[in-house]
C-alpha cells in the first residue's frame, strides 16, 4: 500500500542519518534542510542545502542502499515521507515530476564533483 505522510521537524533536528537503511524519500514542503556527512576529522561537511520543493533521501531509496549522509533540519520543516510505492506510482502517473527528480540528481552530482575537487589532501 502507498502512503504519503507529512511529518514536522524543528530546528536542528535530525531527519535521518548516515548509515539509516529506510524506504522513503521526503519531499520539504516547508522550511529547510541540510544534508551533510562527516571528514576523517569527524568535522561537519555540508554536501546540499535544500529548501521547499526540493528532495533528499532518494539515492538510498533507488538504489536500496543505506544513507550516504545525514539530513538536518534548519529551520522548522513540514516534510512530505513518501514510500517507495507512492515513489513507483509517481514514476507511472507523472513524468514530468520522474524528469525534475532526474535533473535534481544531476545537479547534485556536478557540484558533488566540484566539491571534492576543492577538497584539501
């Protein structure tokens, strides 16, 4: 059975972390969020900060894997916890939201690269 939940977080708060094996994805319907993992120093490395309309979970959704970093509220946040199966019937029913979701991981992809790129050894 698919399922859509809205969930709400507060400031600083946790939304899942490196390592979590779930799926589901969010959808920020409101407020913002920043992905993030940690160096072989344990400092905070931000990969993404994202706000309402965008998405974060979804790499470890598609590919079943566990999280490859950890997702922070930073600001009061409405999100939109959506199944694998509402994620397949999306996929069917509107492909123009399957395309968004394609380009975002582009875009996420090519400023990943850029990042290490910049990245001190």
């Amino acid at each position: 059975m698919s399922s859509i939940t809205k969930i709400s977080y507060k400031t600083d708060d946790i939304i899942f972390f490196e390592g979590d094996i779930e799926a589901h994805f969010f959808l920020i319907e409101k407020g913002h969020v920043t992905v993030f993992t940690k160096n072989q120093k344990g400092e905070k490395v931000i990969l993404a900060q994202l706000g309402p309309g965008e998405v974060l979970g979804e790499q470890a959704m598609i590919d079943k894997s566990e999280r490859s970093a950890s997702a922070q509220a930073t600001a009061d946040c409405i999100l939109l916890k959506i199944s694998e199966e509402s994620y397949q019937e999306m996929l069917r029913e509107l492909p123009l939201w399957a395309s968004s979701i394609l380009k975002s991981l582009s875009t996420r992809l090519k400023h990943m690269n850029k990042a290490v790129k910049t990245l001190k050894t």
